[in-house]
C-alpha cells in the first residue's frame, strides 16, 4: 500500500530533526542544548578550543561513589554553569583511550576544568560543587571580560 504523499512528508518532516542532529557537530550540539553531558570519546579539546570551557569528569567507573556524586552536584545547578559556557564531559572508561583521557592523564577519579584557551585551569581528585566551580571560572581573565563586555552590552 503506497501512502499518501501528506503522509509521507509528515514523516519525513518527524523523522528530520533526528537525522540532522546526527551530522551536527559537538560544538553545534552544545549550542542547541548547553545542559547536555557528552562523552569523551567523541570529544577532541581542540574542537571546544574559544568556544566552550570543558570541565571533564573521570573515573574508573560509572559506579564510583566520587564521580556519582559529582554528576549529581553538576547537574543539579548545571544552568549556572551554562551561564559560563561550561561544557560537561565524562569519561569512565580508562581502557577507551579518549583524546582527553590522553591528555590529561588521570588517575581513577579527577575532576578537570579547562579554559577556553586549551589550558588546564583547575584539577580536583574530589568532587566540587557548582559554585566552588563558578568562583574559579569568574576568576579567570577571558571569563572576566566576558562580564564586562556583557554589561556593556547591557548598557
């Protein structure tokens, strides 16, 4: 049975968003939705390099008590990290190989927080809270002009 071509287009209309998320890439997912968490193996820091700060969570796995509890902080204020363009990444696969698990090295549980620069800011082997997190990022220089230009802008 051929369907009617209303039809058609409604379903191809329905089934494009999907479609078209899939060719996005990370920067342009991040975009449409800055609270969403990724993973790290599909994550290279250059990609996020002045656009994005990565804050990247590591562990041996997901069931480690740390990095549960640290998703947990994270994703309970995660709009006010939004608010600093903070970018989410786990990583609980050391035998995964990711690009940032290769750069920055950790060891079981770490927390790493970089500029939008490429720099590593911040490394934690415990979990911090949202606002521990927001205080260092205000601190940072680019962040710091980034509050000055928004209240120009404002003005």
């Amino acid at each position: 049975m051929k369907l009617p071509t209303y039809i058609a287009a409604i379903i191809a209309l329905a089934c494009a968003p999907a479609a078209f998320a899939q060719d996005l890439t990370i920067p342009e997912r991040w975009e449409e939705d800055h609270t969403q968490v990724f993973d790290a193996a599909e994550i290279s820091l250059t990609d996020l390099q002045w656009i994005a700060r990565p804050l990247v969570v590591f562990a041996d796995t997901p069931n480690d008590p740390r990095f549960r509890q640290q998703m947990d902080l994270l994703l309970a204020d995660i709009d006010d990290l939004a608010e600093r363009d903070v970018i989410v990444i786990t990583d609980t696969d050391p035998e995964g190989g990711s690009d940032l698990r290769t750069t920055l090295r950790p060891r079981g549980y770490m927390m790493a927080l970089v500029g939008k620069d490429g720099r590593v800011a911040l490394r934690k082997p415990s979990p911090w809270s949202v606002r521990e997190l927001s205080r260092s990022i205000d601190k940072m220089p680019l962040r710091q002009q980034e509050i000055a230009d928004r209240r120009l802008i404002g003005q």
